[in-house]
C-alpha cells in the first residue's frame, strides 16, 4: 500500500493508519475522505470519484463491517445510516473538517467536498507558516545559546589565564649575591 494512493472500497486499513497517512506533517499531505455508508450509497456518489482520486486518502468501509464501525466509532457518529467526512490529523490528534450523514445528491457532495478541500488547504498553509516560523526561532535560540557557550568559555579562559601567568620573581640582592657565591 502506497501512502499516497486511494484505498478500496472495504480495504483493511485501520482508522489509526489512515489518520498516520493524512497527518498535517508529511511532506504530500492529503486530507483523508472517509465514507462509511451501504454499497448502494457508494454507487449514488460515483460521480465524484475523479474529485475523490486527485484530492483525497480515501477509505470507504460498509456500514455493515467491522472497520465501518470503527469508523463511526472514530467520528463519533451514532447512525448507521452512513457517513462521509474528511479527516486529518495534527500532532497525532485528528481533526474532522466536515461531516455529512444522509444521502446528499452528487453536486451537494461535490460542493461541500471542494469546499472542505479548499479550507484544508488554508489550514495547511497556515500550519506551515507557523511551523516555519517555530523551527526558524528554535535555529536562533540554538544559535544565541551556542554564543553565549563561547562567550563563558571565553571569559573563563581568561580568568584562567590571569591566574596563570608568572610574574618575575625579584629577589633580594642578599640572597642572589649568596646563591652566587655558592
């Protein structure tokens, strides 16, 4: 399984791993459509398949399954009557960016999904100016503590110094004239 390739209608993926997938900080980040309904339903919304494959992880579970489940489970959806929602995850949290239960047409799904798709898009820009910004302060404050490192070394070496260096003994003309008569 690729990580930026759609999964299967009824693919064994695991929300977790769909969620480790679609998570803000990869470098080809792709908001993750999950879609837990009948197949029936599925085939209604075939239309945007084309939107879907070019935008989205997708991961389509039935109601009926084990992994549908979970996945209502995960969205905290009580009806089985199915649910689409696009999901992402930030720092290993997840993030639901739009939720839709029921059977909207294909037109409302495919407006509601560009819009969705275009606020992630926001966030995601966003996310990046802000960890570019924390990870440029975090360089600086390496950089000034790097500094301040050298400068105490600096000054301790100085100290050092001056504790070190000898000064010429003078000594007492008696005692030299009795070393030279020795």
């Amino acid at each position: 399984m690729t990580h930026s390739a759609s999964l299967p209608f009824n693919h064994p993926c695991n929300f977790n791993v769909l969620m480790e997938m679609a998570g803000m900080e990869r470098e080809h980040c792709r908001p993750a459509l999950m879609c837990v309904c009948s197949e029936r339903q599925w085939l209604l919304w075939r239309d945007i398949a084309n939107l879907v494959n070019q935008n989205f992880l997708f991961w389509v579970q039935s109601s009926d399954g084990a992994a549908g489940k979970q996945g209502l489970t995960a969205l905290q959806v009580q009806s089985t009557s199915g649910v689409m929602a696009i999901v992402y995850s930030v720092g290993g949290y997840k993030k639901v960016l739009f939720k839709i239960s029921g059977i909207p047409s294909a037109s409302e799904l495919k407006r509601a999904l560009e819009e969705a798709l275009k606020e992630f898009q926001e966030q995601r820009k966003r996310w990046l100016e802000l960890k570019r910004t924390r990870d440029l302060k975090q360089q600086q404050d390496m950089e000034y503590i790097e500094s301040l490192v050298i400068d105490q070394e600096k000054v301790r070496l100085e100290e050092n110094s001056k504790y070190c260096q000898t000064e010429p003994l003078e000594e007492d003309e008696d005692e030299a004239h009795i070393h030279m008569s020795l």
